[in-house]
C-alpha cells in the first residue's frame, strides 16, 4: 500500500458516524452530504504517480481508481448510504472554517440535510491526520 | 416592487482545442468535428493511447487562467476598480497545479486579476466547476454576494494522461462516442474557462447577460467509489433539483448537454437518469455531449460545457454529438447527429457526473 489516505479517512468517518447514529445507520430520507477538506491529498499516491511516469513506467490500475478524493467519498457513501452532495475542497484559509462554509452552504441551500465534515492532511514525513464531524443532523454522540 | 435575485452570466471566456474565445468554442461544437490529435505534450509511448485534444499553443495553467478571468471580467463590463470585492471560486486538480498548490494559485489569481472578496478552490474531480456554479449561484440569488467569478482549468499533462490509460478509461480508437453503440471510452482535452456571475448589476451596468443560470442541484449517489449507479438515481436528483430551483417542468427544458463521456456504463447510467427524472419527455429533448469535440477537461469540464450550453442556446443552434455510429438500445435519446439542430429553446440543461458518484445539473435561461 502506497498511502495511508483513504483508509485514515475511512477510519475517522466511520468513528464520527458510529457514534452519531450507532448500527442503525443514517435515518431512511435525511441526506447527507460529504465535504471533504485536504490541501494535501493523496501525496503519497500523487509522488509515486509522478516517479513511476518521470520514469517512463506504467501505474497499476488501482491508482487511476483512488486518483481523486472524490473515490474515498464515494466508499463511504455506499457503505453508509450518504446521498447528499460530494464537496471536495482545497482550503484558502483555515480548513475547518472553510469546510463548515461549504457544508452551511450545502444545507442552506436544501441539497443536504446534514453534512459529514472530513478535513485530512498527509505530510511528507509526519503521520497523516484526520478529523470528521456531522455538522446539522439530529443525532449527536 | 422588489427584484427577485437570479444569478446571471453577464461575462464568458474559454479555451479548448477547439480555440480561444467564445466564438471558437460555438463554431467548434457546432461544425461537430472532433479536436482529438496525436499527444506531442508529453511522451505516450508506454501508454495504450496516445491521443488527446490539446491546443498546439497553450501558456502554463496560471497564465492561461489569468487570461481567461480577464477576459471575462472584461466580457462583463468590469474595469479594475468593479472588481474589488468580488469573490473567486476556481476548479482545478488537488495536486501542484505548475508547482503552485491550489491555494495558492487562487491567491495569486485574485490578485492578478484584482479580486479581492473571498476564494474557494473546489478539488471534486469532474464535478468541481459544477459545482462551483452552483455555489456561486445559491451565494448570490439568496444575496450572499452580488458577484462571483468561477474559473477552472485542466490542461492535458503525463500524470492524469497516465492514470486514465492505466485504468483503461480512454478510448483505443481515438473517438468519443458518447450514447453511441460502439463506444470505447473518454478523451481527455484542454479546458480553461472563466464566468461572470452576477445578479442584476450587470444589467445595471448596461450589460446584457448571456443567459441566466436558473436551476442546479447537486446529489450523490451513495453507490461506489468510481462508478455510476446504474439506474441514475443520484443524476436524476440533481436535475429535479434544478427544475424545481427554476420552478419549471421538464418540457420546459429544450435541450441536454449530456456529461457523457463516452463510457459504456456511465451513458448508460445517464440515459436511465434522463428518463427517470424527465419522464417519457426524455426520449424527445435534443441531446449531445460536446466531450465528443473538446475531449474531457475534467475539473474545467462543467465550466467549458456550461459555457458551450450558454452560447449554444442563446445563438440558436444546437451542438453535434460527434462520433455517432448507431443508436444503442441502453440509451434510448434524441441524440443530435451529423449536424447541428435549430432550436428556438429557452432553457438548457449541463450535466456533470463524477468519481465518488457526485452528480451536478445545471439549468441555463435565454431570453
């Protein structure tokens, strides 16, 4: 495994989901949203793309699949049956500030009713770090 | 009496193979002839396919979004000073765009340009200037803002090319053939475009807006992480969401510029979203997918094809759906072939699918 981005995301998803709405899963009817906030993205994946074309090889076929973190986004929708609107997001300021935008945006306008706030950053070196919040549903840890 | 708040494009710009300028992109999707060529930007050699639609001489992707923005800006009548305030929203790929991150590309972009209201760069695959539109239009009709640009731009480069070949998307026979039998798959392509959106102002100004954008919605469909589902239902939510913002049915709805790719599965997935959310009307409205002539400009597609819808319809004549070779029975359409369609339409739908299952609908108004 190249990089550990869609899986820390998976994770910290499924952790703020498990504890909003427990087994039973997102109420049948409340659409919810995806916003996902990285100025990162998938680095380790976009650096081994990049040395294996520099390079003149080929890519596996997992890499165009996992390319966007739309991919990630859709994973998580189908498992938990999100069918609010997919945001991704570069954050221009603070990142959390910017996604709580966006999902306010998303809400207010009446294409989601609550919104699965994900922001993650993977650093060159460092671990990768990741946060997710349901912003506007009825349910609450 | 109060003005109700609508958002419209007062100001258009696009680059393409098919051209610079607004008037090269109407001609180009008008005469139906696809822009798809030999790869001489980069090396193909260890790729399965080695064409794409590239225009021959193309500054790096800041400059040529610079340009664009201006020219837009221009387009709508806004001097320097008028656009002090004004927010904007841009569309490009998450990863070092010419070795500037996005943020930092829109930073320097809206100083370039002289827009100094707040930035938002959308990073949502295919639908991200989508997207875009449709934020900066629910910001200004609900009074947010009085004015957004939305630019976006995605130029053909080796790590995308590479991905899509090595996920076996693009198409072996160097066509797109979107809801045609016979179909292989995508082209990618160069996009750069930029919007105006504003509300009245612009006709306060004295300027004519192009078209209004009048209905959106955004929906996913909660089914996989890369394909569509099949019956559509995440598209059709979109469309019913743009219908319903616009207040109107789906007759009211001349023509289609459909996201397909060119795909099996996703025109397929698209054709079954039409008919559930337009009904039996769906086998009657004009559709084309101008992919088939500029190629897929991923983050920059919805904008580029939102640009070719507006014009399209507002000069009367619909775009060729290029590389037809016989009806396909999973995608029962009208389908513009061989040549373009006179139209005498008022409202026109973009649509815009993507990775994740994120689908958009736009909903433009003439006249």
């Amino acid at each position: 495994m190249h990089s550990d981005f869609a899986p820390v995301v998976v994770a910290v998803a499924q952790r703020c989901l498990r504890r909003g709405y427990g087994a039973a899963g997102v109420p049948a009817g409340v659409r919810t949203g995806i916003v996902l906030v990285s100025a990162s993205g998938d680095l380790a994946s976009a650096r081994h793309v990049r040395e294996t074309v520099e390079a003149g090889g080929r890519i596996g076929p997992l890499f165009f699949f996992q390319s966007v973190p739309n991919s990630v986004a859709g994973h998580l929708a189908a498992r938990w049956d999100l069918r609010g609107p997919v945001v991704c997001l570069s954050p221009t300021g603070d990142p959390y500030t910017d996604g709580v935008a966006e999902a306010n945006l998303l809400r207010d306008d009446g294409d989601a009713d609550e919104v699965l706030l994900i922001l993650i950053e993977q650093a060159p070196d460092g671990p990768t770090e990741a946060v997710a919040v349901l912003l506007g549903g009825g349910a609450r840890p | 009496m109060v003005e109700a708040r609508v958002a419209q494009l007062t100001g258009l710009y696009a680059v393409s193979a098919l051209g610079r300028g607004v008037d090269a992109q109407l001609a180009g999707v008008l005469a139906g002839v696809a822009a798809f060529g030999p790869v001489g930007r980069f090396d193909t050699a260890a790729r399965r396919v080695t064409v794409a639609a590239t225009l021959p001489e193309v500054g790096t992707l800041p400059d040529e979004l610079a340009a664009a923005i201006d020219a837009a800006c221009q387009g709508a009548g806004l001097d320097r000073a008028q656009r002090t305030g004004c927010a904007l929203l841009l569309a490009v790929h998450g990863g070092p765009a010419s070795g500037v991150g996005p943020a930092a590309l829109a930073s320097q972009l809206a100083a370039r340009c002289g827009l100094s209201g707040h930035t938002r760069v959308y990073t949502s695959a295919c639908v991200s200037a989508s997207t875009a539109v449709a934020d900066a239009a629910a910001q200004i009709t609900r009074g947010d803002v009085e004015r957004v640009v939305v630019a976006a731009g995605y130029l053909v480069e080796s790590d995308q090319f590479a991905l899509f070949d090595a996920g076996r998307a693009l198409a072996v026979d160097g066509a797109v053939r979107p809801f045609s039998a016979g179909r292989r798959g995508l082209l990618l392509g160069d996009g750069v475009a930029a919007v105006v959106l504003e509300s009245s102002a612009g006709r306060r100004r004295g300027v004519d807006p192009v078209a209004t954008v009048v209905g959106w919605g955004r929906a996913g469909d909660a089914f996989h992480p890369c394909q569509p589902e099949p019956g559509g239902s995440g598209l059709a939510r979109a469309v019913d969401g743009a219908l319903r913002r616009a207040g109107l049915p789906p007759q009211a709805v001349g023509y289609v510029n459909a996201n397909a790719t060119g795909t099996a599965q996703s025109d397929a997935a698209e054709a079954a979203a039409l008919r559930r959310a337009l009904g039996g009307y769906a086998t009657q409205v004009p559709v084309s997918s101008t992919k088939s002539v500029h190629g897929h400009a991923l983050e920059a597609s919805g904008l580029l094809e939102l640009v070719v819808t507006a014009l399209a319809l507002r000069h009367g004549e619909l775009p060729v759906n290029a590389g037809w070779l016989a009806q396909d029975e999973a995608c029962p359409l009208n389908v513009v072939t061989n040549r373009p369609q006179e139209t005498e339409a008022t409202h026109a739908l973009t649509l815009n699918a993507a990775f994740g299952g994120a689908n958009t609908a736009l909903l433009v108004g003439v006249g």
